[in-house]
C-alpha cells in the first residue's frame, strides 16, 4: 500500500493546492454560476450553452470540498452555484418549474435555452444539495430534497424507473439512473431518512433486472420503453460506466448488506478486457458487445472511475487493487493533469496517446474530486 499511498498523496494535493482555488478563480461567473468550459490557457468559452447539471456539479464539488476541509472559500463558491441553479435553473419562460424540477441548458447570459426538465439534471441538484445539507446544514437544501423527490414521483413509468426528462423520448437511457442512484444513496447519508435509500433499492432492482447484462458481464445503455435493449443502441457500452456502477454498487453494499460481487466482480474485469487500449493504459470511450470500437478516444473522467473502482473492488477484499489504483492514479497525473496550467487538464486522448481537443470541461471537474475524496476516505479507512 506503500506505493498508493504517496501517489494518493499526490493526487489529493493537486485537487486541493491546485485545482480548487483554480477553477474557483476561473471558471466562476460574476454574473451567475459558472462557465461551460475553459480553453487550455484558463480563458472562459462563452460561445455555448451551459448545461444545468454542470452547475449543480460544481455547486456539489465545492460542498464537498468544504466538508473535507479542503478550501478555505469552498462554502462561498457553493453558495454562488446553488443560488444560480436554483433561479435560472429552475425556470422555463420565464415562471418558475413546479417543484424543485430542473430546466436542461441555458444560454451563456443565464437564459432559458432548453426548459425541458432533465431527469439527468436532477440528479446531481439531488446530490448537490445533499452534500450542502451534509456540509452547511442548509435548510434550502433539504426543502430541494423532498421537492425533487416529489417531481421525481410524478415521471414514474409503468416499467420501473424514471422518465429522463418531462417529455418521454427513446431510447431510454441508464444513466441519468445511474446518478440518481448515487444521488439517492447520498441523500441517505445526509438525511438518514430511510426512504431515501428505499429510493436507491429501486434503481438496485432496475440495474439488477434490466441494465445489466448477466450474460455478458455488462453494463448496457440504451433501450426500449419496456427497457429491453435498443435495437440500434442496445449494443452500445461505455467502460467507464461500467467502472462508475462498480463504485456505486459498492457503496451500495456497504449501505445495505447487499452482495453485489458477482456483478461488481464481472463489470470491473469485462471493462478492462474489453475496453482497455493496451497501447494507452486509458479505457476506449465506447465499444460494442462483439468487441467493435465505436468511439476509440478516452476521456479522463473514465479513469477516475477506474480509480474509483479499483478502490471499491480494495475495500472489498479484492487483492491487488490498490496496485491497479496507484497505477491508474499514476497515469492520470502523467497524461490528463499534466498541462502547463496547475489545477488545467487535458479531457481526452486518441487511440494513440495524443491529446485531443483545446477545451477544459467544467463537467470534468465533479469526476476529480469525487475521485480525490475517495481515495483520502479509503486510504484513511485501510491505513
């Protein structure tokens, strides 16, 4: 454990000393909430959308910062997303959403872009505010908590699950679940309100019956309304996803009692057989079952995920997963942390190891810190 704890160390340090005082320093808006993304010599793009879950991402990231002691203006820029996601975000023409449900993007000035509610969106102002109800004990938060839970029981569909946004569209997607289960685990933790992790246990139920694939040891994505695979997209999986569900239904175990290893166990090897580009050491974008490479770029969050995970599969018991950590957290400060600019990165890379892109995704930060925490949290817990 040597080894991963000075990369650890590392790791820690550079989200702490560097990356949060400068994304908090870049990527803030004066006018409101935060920029989309930045170019690689820390300058905000304005020339797009801003998507609504990005500001809850960062508005979580900084709650969370604070409660690790992290960032002595933590609590100040979480207060300055919250209150952006929580007017402009909730709007569409200019009245408020019914509920605490969230609108998908806005204009780069704040505006209404795109009002439809986002099921996607929801998810992280559920783990946004249950991080800064955990964090500040803030009221606000907490009234977010039950009116999401509210709307959320308004978009249930007969089949299980959530529609992703007020209007039902297909393909159905996993994702946008994903993250609510992660949202309603960490409401649990916030609240110790039981219903929350009830909340969790359907989308346990809905991952166990129709997300993953037994057969194959798989994550899937897409699907009909019944959530049988897609025709054209059902094949479709993304490695990090299946790294991310690793972590998650981990967590998951830890809540409840409820093994999950067989397929934690199987999700965290297939994504490695199948998804990993030897040449890179970095995890393909996105695949096929039969093993065909749809998208052979690697974007950084998926190895955060692949940390995560080692980290999870470490806590379990799995032997030789904190080597795989350090490895793999090694490897993301040598590629992706590594631009000039401290607290920058670089978002992806080709199938050959070059970078790709000009952009710093502001969505990008969420990854690394939730990554940076757990690893402190699991290196503390097995020290």
């Amino acid at each position: 454990m040597t080894g991963f704890s000075s990369t650890a160390d590392r790791f820690v340090a550079w989200v702490r000393d560097d990356a949060l005082p400068f994304w908090a320093d870049h990527a803030v808006d004066a006018a409101g909430g935060f920029y989309e993304k930045l170019d690689l010599e820390g300058r905000p793009v304005t020339d797009c959308l801003r998507r609504v879950r990005v500001q809850a991402r960062q508005t979580y990231s900084y709650a969370y910062a604070a409660s690790l002691g992290w960032y002595g203006d933590a609590r100040r820029v979480s207060d300055h997303g919250w209150a952006f996601v929580t007017s402009r975000g909730m709007q569409r023409d200019g009245t408020p959403l019914p509920g605490a449900s969230i609108a998908h993007l806005l204009n780069n000035d704040g505006s209404l872009h795109d009002g439809h509610r986002d099921t996607y969106a929801q998810a992280f102002l559920l783990l946004a505010a249950a991080w800064r109800l955990r964090s500040f004990g803030d009221d606000s938060a907490a009234q977010v908590i039950r009116d999401s839970f509210a709307y959320l029981d308004t978009i249930r569909t007969p089949h299980g699950g959530y529609q992703e946004a007020d209007t039902p569209a297909l393909p159905r997607r996993q994702n946008p679940h994903m993250h609510l289960f992660e949202a309603f685990m960490a409401c649990f933790e916030a609240t110790n309100d039981p219903a929350c992790l009830e909340r969790a246990g359907e989308i346990h139920a809905l991952f166990t019956d129709k997300f993953y694939d037994d057969r194959h040891g798989v994550l899937l994505e897409f699907f009909n309304e019944d959530w049988s695979p897609h025709a054209e997209t059902g094949d479709l999986i993304e490695p990090g996803h299946l790294m991310e569900w690793v972590w998650l239904l981990r967590w998951y175990e830890r809540l409840t009692g409820t093994n999950v290893s067989a397929p934690a166990d199987a999700m965290y090897q297939n994504a490695i057989k199948l998804g990993l580009n030897e040449k890179t050491g970095l995890l393909y974008d996105e695949l096929r079952l039969d093993g065909t490479v749809t998208k052979p770029t690697a974007r950084s969050w998926s190895t955060t995920e692949y940390i995560k995970a080692s980290l999870a599969q470490a806590e379990a018991g799995q032997h030789g997963m904190f080597e795989v950590a350090a490895e793999k957290t090694a490897l993301l400060l040598d590629t992706y942390l590594s631009p000039p600019l401290a607290g920058g990165w670089y978002d992806q890379y080709d199938a050959n190891g070059n970078v790709v892109g000009s952009y710093m995704e502001t969505s990008t930060f969420y990854h690394l810190v939730c990554a940076a925490g757990e690893t402190d949290r699991v290196k503390a817990v097995l020290a």
